[in-house]
C-alpha cells in the first residue's frame, strides 16, 4: 500500500516541469544574444551611451565648453 496517491503523478510532472524550465530558458538566451547584437551592429547603443558620458563630464566640469562642442560634433559624425 502506497502512503502517497499521487506518486506516479508526481514523477510525471517532474520531467514536464523540468522540460518547460529548460524550453523558456533557451528563449529567454535567445532574447539577450539578439538583443545584444542589434545593438553593436547599428552603433547607435554605443553612440548614445558616449554622449551621456560627454554630457556627465561636462556638467561635473572635468571639460570646457570648446572641448564638449568639438566632441559633441565628432560623436554626431
């Protein structure tokens, strides 16, 4: 006599559950590697993320204004 009812359902569901983990886990690295690759193939990402550090270093005054302008307009080439 079996303590557990359920025993057979219980390892039944344990393979499923262990192949839905997996499945939505090859999606989720699927999502990341494209993601990131769309990002360095236009350059925009890296672009942007250059005028943010510009805009930071001249508010904090580590450039002058003649520095930031020139490097502002080389960063829009």
């Amino acid at each position: 006599m079996s303590y557990f009812p359920f025993k057979s359902a219980l390892f039944l569901a344990i393979p499923i559950i262990i192949q839905i983990a997996v499945v939505v886990g090859v999606i989720l690295l699927i999502k990341k590697i494209v993601r990131k690759n769309n990002e360095n193939a236009d350059g925009f990402s890296s672009s942007r993320n250059a005028m943010r550090i510009l805009d930071e270093r001249f508010a904090m005054g580590e450039i002058d204004d003649a520095e930031y302008i020139r490097k502002k307009e080389m960063l829009k080439r």
